[in-house]
C-alpha cells in the first residue's frame, strides 16, 4: 500500500514536471505571454496542447522548443522568417547565430535547454564561451544569477527534477571557484572579511560570489562555506584580527536560531560591521548598531566596491 502511494506521487510529480503554464513560458523565454498568442493566431508558429478548461499547456519538449524560437527571435530574426522554418532548420539556424555579448538573454537561454536536457558538454560550452567573451564577474550578474533564479522557479513549482537543479548548479560553482582561485590577494592588514552562512543554510553558490567580487577587487577574505555554527567564528575572531563577518540568507530558518546567532555575533564584537544580504534577511529582528543589511545585487557590489584596493 506504501509503494502503490508512492507510486501515484512520483506519477502526479512527472504530470506536474512536464507541464507548464503560458506564464511559465513567458517567464523563461523571455517573450510576453500576449505576443506568444499573436504568434499563434497569427502565424500558427507554435499551437500549445489545451487542458480540458482550455487554458494552454506546454511540455518539456514544447519548451525547449520556444527557447529555440526566442532565441532568433532575441538575436533579431524577424518571426514571419521563423515561423517559414521546420524544427529542423530552426535548430540549423540556432547554430549559425553567433550572439553580441551584450544579448545576454540568448545565454540565459541557452543555459536553461543545456540543464533541461542534462547535456554537460553544451552548458560547459557556452559557460566558458561567456567567460571568454566577457569575464566572471558580468556572466555572473548578466547569465548565472538570471539562468539560476529561473531554474529555482521551476525548481519550487516541481517544473525541473533536484538532478538538474544540482547539475547546473555544480557547473557554475566549479566556474566560480575557478575564477576565485585564479585571484591573488596581496597582504594587507586593513581587511580581512569573514565570509559563511549560519547553521541550516545551504546555499553556497551566493557565498562564492561574494568571495570572488571581493577578492577580485583585492579585499582579504576568510571563507568559512555554509552551515556554519557561532561558536566556530566567536573562536576563529577572538584569534584573528576581523574588519567584516559577512552572511547571505536564503532560507527563511528562524526556525533554527538564525536570528539569534546573528544577534549574539553582533554583540560579541560590537567594534566589527556585521554585513547580511539575500532574501531571508527579514528574519533577522534585532537591529544592532553593527548590523547592514544589504539589499539587493547592487547593495553587495557597492559593498565590494567600498572595499576595494585595486581597481576591478
């Protein structure tokens, strides 16, 4: 009886995985949900499955299919041009386009159809075609953080398996590390900026990023990874000299004491800023003169940049 439960989940997940929305569509292509219409009356370029309400459905296959679509589309192909084409030479013209740097959507996507499909080989491809084309730090706030933000969408709307969650997620911080271990930091007294994430916090990806526009901007740091325990850092600053602890939150574990590791942090070393940054912010409560937060992508650059002892 357990198993046959089971069973009946993991088959409503697989539905559920393999079917998305027209506003799904828009989110990940890029493309308004009326123009996809248009598109559709029009030129009868894409006609979506129709559930028994006959709201639009579309598959994995049907969007891997748009991503092809909007990225001509997105380099400037004209859609009465596209919708002449056969999937066949849609794909055929997909690999004669060369995009500019600066589209970096067509990236994004690109990103997303390599994950969907699991293919490594293509998502390590155009991971260090960016790379080459225009550097860590604007394929990281121009490609990655777009590409992940909408690959953990699909994530939490059961759109996209774990699997490829992590297979994506493991390229880009193998790149990130890379690029961090590719930079020499000077000595320099001035700073020396502890990085980590409280216990129960697991996101290592945001740390990394944090560690890298530091490091490359020629700011000391320490990094201590995620899930890290008070105590660990209450021993490592009365040992060390510290300028900064810097934490990112993303998941909301007040649950689990992150407010008051926080706070404690704080009044244990009033005399050292306490930055934060990341979406779970709000759940530190206690506003200590310590205490930053930073709010945004652009918050944690002006930060780095404050910092910085060589220019970017």
């Amino acid at each position: 009886m357990v198993f046959c439960h089971f069973k009946r989940q993991n088959d409503n997940l697989d539905v559920r995985m393999n079917q998305f929305s027209i506003r799904d569509i828009e989110n990940l292509c890029g493309v308004k949900a009326h123009t996809l219409r248009i598109w559709e009356q029009r030129y009868q370029l894409f006609i979506p499955k129709r559930k028994e309400s006959q709201h639009r459905t579309y598959d994995c296959d049907d969007l891997k299919e748009l991503l092809r679509i909007s990225f001509l589309y997105h380099n400037g192909y004209k859609i009465s041009k596209i919708a002449g084409l056969s999937p066949e030479q849609i794909q055929e013209e997909v690999a004669k386009v060369k995009p500019q740097p600066c589209n970096y959507e067509v990236f994004v996507h690109q990103l997303i159809e390599a994950s969907l499909s699991l293919d490594k080989e293509k998502f390590d491809h155009t991971a260090d075609e960016l790379l080459a084309k225009m550097g860590m730090e604007k394929c990281i706030l121009h490609v990655f953080y777009p590409f992940l933000h909408r690959i953990g969408l699909l994530w939490m709307t059961n759109h996209v398996i774990p699997a490829q969650e992590h297979f994506s997620s493991h390229i880009i911080r193998k790149k990130i590390l890379a690029a961090i271990d590719a930079v020499t930091v000077k000595s320099d007294d001035r700073y020396n900026v502890v990085i980590f994430s409280p216990t129960g916090e697991l996101h290592e990806i945001p740390l990394l990023v944090i560690n890298y526009l530091l490091r490359k901007r020629g700011v000391k740091t320490t990094y201590f990874g995620t899930n890290v325990a008070t105590a660990t850092l209450c021993y490592y600053a009365k040992h060390h000299p510290i300028s900064h602890f810097y934490a990112h939150l993303i998941t909301p574990i007040d649950s689990l004491g992150v407010n008051d590791s926080i706070t404690i942090l704080c009044k244990t070393f009033p005399a050292i800023p306490v930055i934060i940054s990341g979406p779970a912010c709000h759940c530190i409560q206690q506003q200590e003169a310590n205490l930053t937060q930073l709010c945004s992508l652009d918050d944690v650059i002006s930060f780095a940049n404050s910092l910085a002892t060589v220019t970017a």
